[in-house]
C-alpha cells in the first residue's frame, strides 16, 4: 500500500498515541 508523507505521518502519530497509553497503564513495557 503506497502512503504519501503526510499520511504516513499522521498514521506514525496515531500509533505513538496508543503506544504512551499502552505503557502508562502497563510499566515497563509488556
């Protein structure tokens, strides 16, 4: 699947976004 920059991006924030969730609720990582 081709993405652009812009989506890519977008896509790699959202994924980052989860990710600090994720590992506030479970310490060191799982």
């Amino acid at each position: 699947m081709g993405l652009t920059m812009k989506e890519r991006k977008s896509v790699v924030s959202e994924i980052a976004k989860r990710y600090k969730k994720a590992s506030k609720k479970c310490h060191p990582p799982c």
